[in-house]
C-alpha cells in the first residue's frame, strides 16, 4: 500500500483537472492491479470523474448547482463571506472521494474520463488531496 498528499492551488471555482497528478501516485506506488482512492480533505470542494473532451459539460454542471445551491439565499452560515454556504452544500451534494481501479499499472479510466477537483468557491484556496494505492 501507498499513499501519499498531493497539495494543490488549483485557482478559484471550477473544476480543476488533478488526473496526472494522481497518475504520478499510482505510478511511484507501482501497484499493477488494484485500486486507487483519492479524497480531498475540504468542505468546500469536491471531487468528480468526468468528461475531459468538451469544456462545455464542465460549465453546465458548474451552473447546474449554482442553481441548486445559489449565493445570496438566506444562509444562517455567513461568516466566510456569501460563498461559502452555498460551497459547503455543493460539496454535499457531490463527493469528496472517488475510488478508480488500476490496471496495467495505469488508471483505468475511459478514453473521455479525467478526475476533477471541484472547486466551489470564487478565490483561489490551497487544497490537498490524499491518495492511497493499494493491490497487486
């Protein structure tokens, strides 16, 4: 098993394509077949398996949940400033790990699929991820 941080300072909102950063774990961790779990560790971001060929999908998510979770709607939460509730519940509403298999030392990922940190607030923040190799 391996694992290691990966520290990011990935901009503000959007999704931030991670994929070779994760790419390089799994191959220091020189794991053949198995499994690879990446979580990030903020509650105001999130991680997404997606579409890595048409930008246009990331903008339609991206205003997706804007919809679902606006800034401006009446937040008990506001010390951090307007963004930050609506960044919390949209990390809520997505997921903060996903666990993608390893094959051929490689991940296995689709021919259109990149891993995605999500960012859900307007600044910049510094983000770390974990990810962790484990099999064969």
């Amino acid at each position: 098993m391996h694992q290691e941080s990966v520290r990011l300072e990935p901009g503000g909102r959007g999704l931030h394509d991670v994929t070779d950063a994760v790419r390089r774990v799994v191959h220091v961790a020189g794991v053949r077949t198995g499994l690879c779990n990446v979580c990030v560790q903020h509650t105001s971001a999130s991680l997404v398996v997606q579409e890595n060929a048409d930008p246009a999908v990331r903008r339609d998510l991206e205003a997706f949940l804007a919809r679902l979770a606006p800034e401006g709607a009446d937040y008990e939460h506001e010390e951090e400033g307007p963004d930050d509730m609506p960044s919390h519940i949209r990390a809520a509403l997505t997921r903060t790990a996903e666990t993608l298999p390893v094959s051929g030392a490689e991940l296995a990922l689709g021919t259109w699929q990149a891993i995605y940190l999500w960012e859900h607030r307007r600044a910049p923040h510094r983000r770390k991820l974990v990810v962790t190799v484990w099999g064969l």
